[in-house]
C-alpha cells in the first residue's frame, strides 16, 4: 500500500471503526503520471453513519481527510453505508470513465 492510500485507511479506521473499509486507489484511471494517488473510491461500512443523511456523511469523511483533499487527492468517491444499510445485497457502484485531463 502507498503512502496516501495508507494514511486513508488508518485515518478512516481510526475515526469511523468501520464495520467494512475499500480503499481503492484509481489514479490509473486517469491522465495522470504512474505511481499517483490522486484518485480514490471509499467504501466505508460503521455505525457512525447510523440515522445521518449522505450528506452528513460525507461532510464527516471530508473533515477527517482534509489534508489530503488539500494536497496529493484530487478526486474522492464515497459510498457509505450504515451496518443496517450494508446487510442486505451489496452493490457499490462502479466509476465513470474519465472524461477529462487532456489525455
């Protein structure tokens, strides 16, 4: 695991206790140079977000990565889900393609 990534995850794991944690680093995705990590898609599972609106729980994710978000992150997507919302089927959506870049 690279170093952002890493942080990610530990940062995440720390602030939520996440019931379920994907990190998974897309940078390949797009045009951006070998190696990136600018490009993230979360998937995050913890009682925290129990009775809280998507908004309120990405507003929380954001608080917590912050300095990332300000520095090598560039894009973030998040799923969240409740433990009640994630014990059914499991379908997390896949990414767009990326549109843009001047690739």
């Amino acid at each position: 695991m690279k170093p952002v990534e890493a942080s990610i995850v530990s940062q995440l794991k720390e602030a939520f206790d996440p019931v379920h944690l994907e990190v998974l680093n897309e940078s390949h995705q797009h045009n951006v140079p070998p190696g990136s990590e600018s490009h993230f898609k979360v998937v995050l599972v913890s009682p925290e977000f129990s009775g809280r609106r998507q908004v309120q729980r990405h507003q929380a994710i954001y608080g917590v990565l912050a300095e990332q978000l300000r520095g090598p992150v560039h894009a973030l997507a998040l799923h969240t889900y409740s433990p009640e919302e994630w014990s059914g089927p499991q379908s997390v959506p896949g990414s767009p393609p990326c549109l843009g870049g001047g690739a």
